[in-house]
C-alpha cells in the first residue's frame, strides 16, 4: 500500500465518492462547514488503485482529521490513512489530534477506539444544527439509528507522539 498526499487529479474521485457515501463534499462538524475537496489530505492506493482517503484541516495546535474513508474494508487503509494525518499534524505543530464522528457511525466508534481514540466529548443534538448547514442530512443513520449527536474522539497526545505543553516549532 501507498500513502500520497491529495491532488487536484483526485478531486473528481474525491466528489463521487462523498456524494455516493455521504450526500455531497460537504462536512460538518461542531457547526462548521468543511468542503471536504478544498482540504489537504492523502489517498491510500493499493495496488495502483485508490483505495481510500482522509482530509483535514489544521487550526493553530489542533488538527481535525475531517474525512476517513476506504473503499477496501479489511486491507489497513483506515489505519494508513490516519498514520499519514497524525504525521501531518506533528509536522504542522498540531499537539491534539481530534474528530468528530455520528452516534450512528458504529463501526467508526468501533475503528477509532481500537486506533487508540478516546471519547472526550457527547454534543448533544448537535446534528439537528447541522442540518441547518447541510440539510441533507437524513434524519436516520446507519443501521436504522436515529441520527441526533455527535461524538468528538481524540488521539491522546503520548499516541499522537507530541507533549501537549511543547511549544510549536520544537
């Protein structure tokens, strides 16, 4: 597998598959809307074909891993893919690496927690909010789940590989 950062000859690829996985390019996360085709980030290629990607974004120290997603379930792209994004966030001084995620999203839950993720944070109803940004947004999830909350998880910083008191640059 190989990992490489995002380009503009991904972009059409990047567009159908968010439009076909998640109604559009558009994320939202913490009342934010993120265009996910604007964002940096990496493709996982596997045998010559994409196989995966991650966007972020980074703010001051922390970065939001916005995006994760792969096509070949099973192969170590997810892994790979936030491997490449917790690098960039090292390079970028970022000392927290953070998502947000649905309470639908079970095996997300399920691939970030095993990743070394930590739930830090429940917002409540934060969902509704976002469809007044994305209005797409159905009203049940994955798995017949109602679709109300969002979960924010974090890479503790000793995974992250940082101090969380260094100052940027160091």
């Amino acid at each position: 597998m190989t990992v490489r950062p995002l380009t503009a000859e991904d972009v059409t690829w990047v567009r159908e598959l968010f439009t076909e996985r998640w109604g559009g390019v558009i994320s939202v996360s913490r009342g934010v809307a993120h265009e996910t085709t604007a964002l940096p980030g990496f493709v996982a290629l596997l045998d010559g074909e994409r196989a995966g990607v991650a966007t972020y974004t980074i703010t001051g120290r922390e970065c939001e891993l916005v995006t994760l997603d792969s096509v070949r379930e099973g192969a170590g792209v997810g892994i790979a893919l936030v491997d490449a994004v917790a690098g960039a966030a090292r390079a970028g001084g970022a000392v927290r690496l953070w998502l947000v995620t649905t309470n639908d999203n079970l095996r997300a839950l399920r691939f970030y927690q095993r990743y070394g993720f930590d739930l830090v944070a429940v917002h409540r109803d934060a969902v509704a909010r976002s469809r007044e940004l994305k209005p797409s947004i159905p009203e049940i999830g994955l798995d017949g789940i109602p679709l109300r909350h969002e979960l924010e998880l974090e890479l503790p910083a000793s995974l992250l590989g940082v101090s969380p008191t260094r100052s940027p640059g160091c």
